[in-house]
C-alpha cells in the first residue's frame, strides 16, 4: 500500500508521478517547498539576509512564490502592478492587498497610470499595437523599476517548469539562438538592470496548483479580457500529453538544455547587446536607440490625443 514519504501515513495521499512518490495532502507543502529551496540555493540565488523583490500578479504562480519565500524565512518584498485593465486588474490587486496582508507584507504598487499617464487599454488604442506586446514590455520595465524602489538586487518572478519548457521549445521551433542562449533561471545583473530570478523553475504548473489548493489560497482565477490565446497554450498543451507517456519528460527536456545546450550558446552569443540609458525616463534600452520601447508607446499616446 502506498504512504506518504515524510510521514508514512496512507490517508489523503497525492501521487507525484515524475518523482515516483506518494505525499499526504498534509506533507505537501513541505515537499514543495523543498523544491523551490533547492532551486534557490543550487542557483545561488539569494539567501535569507537578502532583500527580495517579488512580482505578485495575483496569479497562481506568484502567489505560490510569496507563500513558500514568506513560510521559510526569505525576505520577500513585493509589489503589484496595476495595469488599468478593469474590472480585472482592481480585482487582482484586492486579492494581492489581501494576501499580503495576511502574511504581514507590505505591498508596493506601479500603478501605469500615475505613472504615466494610461493604462494598457488606451495604449493599445492608441498604438494598434497588441495589447500583450504593449504589456509584456511595459511589465519588464515596471519590474526593475519597482526592484530598486524597493532597494533590492534581486526580482523573483513565478516562471515554473512549464513555462521554461514552453519558452525553450517554443525557440527551438524558430531556432532563435540568441533567445535561448539568454534563458535560464538566473539572469545575472548589468547595464541597469537587476538580478532575475526563477525559484519555481524546478516545479510544474499541477504542483504549483496542488500547493494553492492545499494551502487554501485565493487566487486570481479569471483571464484577463484582453489575453489573446498564446501559442504556449498549445505548447503546454503538447507538453502534458508528453508527459502522459513518458515520465518526467518536461525536466529531463529543460535540464538537459541548460547542461548541454544553454551554455554553450551563452558562449557564442556573448557578445551582449549593449544597453543606453533612455534619454526620458532613465531604464535601460538597446544602443541605437534614444528612448525605450516603452517611453516610445506612451509617446504615441500623447501624440494621438494631441492631434
Ligand atoms: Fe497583459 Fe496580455 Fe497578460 Fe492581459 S493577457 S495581463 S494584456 S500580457
Ligand atoms: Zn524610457
């Protein structure tokens, strides 16, 4: 009969097939959390002295990053980023308030329009840009800035094992090296820009999920409104039913590329891109260029309502 590796009882078991045990629904937690640990410490990460920025979406991810980092000891500090996209952004933000409140944190917002001056919508509106587009460069920049309002050297973010898969593979179908030569958990700090960390990367998406689910938490549950269906929805999708036949195929993909694979693109791409400051708001941007991506769309804000 099947038990739970910790503590060797036989109620309320949870299978975890890649790693060919059983846990109880009460040792769970522990197991998780010893994952996210290792990954922490065999990626010198951080430790427990240092200040950790932690990007809180509302997600299950991010959620599930605060709790281990905040139940063993790190020093988390987290911030959300309120994007405009109402009603959804005010209810995430309300469940973020919430857990952070719960665990003691305080809690830091960029809030975009304060900030400058509009949210994602009307920047999509305004540009005719992808709404993602806008958001995925508008959030890289928001999260090393709110990094080092918060006086950390490092941002953690929820990226877990199927999202790198996802990534790799995703790259692997264009070939685009010089992307891959750039992914791995740890992304060392540079030219303004902060240390980033992934301390999920060694968990998938159905642990993180049992882990919120058995802790209980209150997550973010509904799409955003103007999420477009991703490819690496599909490729996750391929990825599960890889999984279904061949045990552990997910982390014996995403290791295996960052042994043999990773650093030996990181060697030949080494030449790093070289980054300026932008001449408006000061984060970096690629050289050749006098204002960010980001600066640049909400130029195109202005522009649009001034004409
Ligand atoms: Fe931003 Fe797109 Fe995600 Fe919505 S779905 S939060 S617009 S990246
Ligand atoms: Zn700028």
């Amino acid at each position: 009969m099947p038990r739970c590796l910790k503590c060797g009882k036989s109620r309320d078991l949870i299978k975890l097939e890649r790693h060919r045990i059983w846990v109880c629904r009460e040792c769970y937690p522990w197991f998780f959390e010893k994952q996210v640990e290792r990954a922490i410490e065999e990626k010198n990460m951080f430790t427990r002295d240092e200040r950790v920025a932690v990007a809180v979406s509302g997600g299950k991810d991010s959620l599930a990053l605060l709790h281990v980092l905040a139940r063993k000891g790190y020093n988390p500090k987290p911030f959300f980023i309120d994007l405009g996209i109402e009603p959804y952004t005010r209810h995430a933000r309300k469940i973020v308030e919430d857990v952070t409140g719960s665990l003691g944190l305080e809690l830091e917002v960029y809030d975009l329009k304060k900030e400058r001056g509009a949210g994602i919508p009307e920047v999509a509106r305004a540009t005719r840009i992808p709404p993602c587009s806008i958001c995925g460069a508008v959030k890289r920049q928001a999260m090393n800035i709110m990094a080092k309002r918060l006086e950390c050297n490092v941002l953690a973010t929820g990226h877990n094992l199927d999202d790198e898969v996802a990534f790799v593979f995703s790259n692997v179908i264009d070939w685009n090296l010089e992307q891959l030569a750039r992914q791995k958990p740890v992304l060392e700090p540079g030219q303004g820009m902060v240390k980033k960390v992934k301390p999920l990367y060694r968990v998938t998406d159905r642990e993180v999920e049992l882990y919120v689910d058995v802790l209980g938490l209150n997550v973010v549950k509904e799409e955003c409104p103007l999420s477009r269906k991703a490819k690496s929805v599909d490729y996750k999708r391929v990825w599960d039913e890889i999984e279904s036949t061949r045990r552990n195929a997910k982390w014996s993909f995403y290791s295996g590329f960052l042994k043999r694979l990773q650093p030996v693109l990181e060697e030949r791409f080494q030449e790093k891109v070289r980054l300026v400051e932008c001449e408006k708001c000061g984060e970096p941007t690629t050289e050749g260029r006098k204002i960010c991506l980001v600066c640049g769309f909400f130029e195109r804000v202005k522009n649009s309502t001034t004409q």
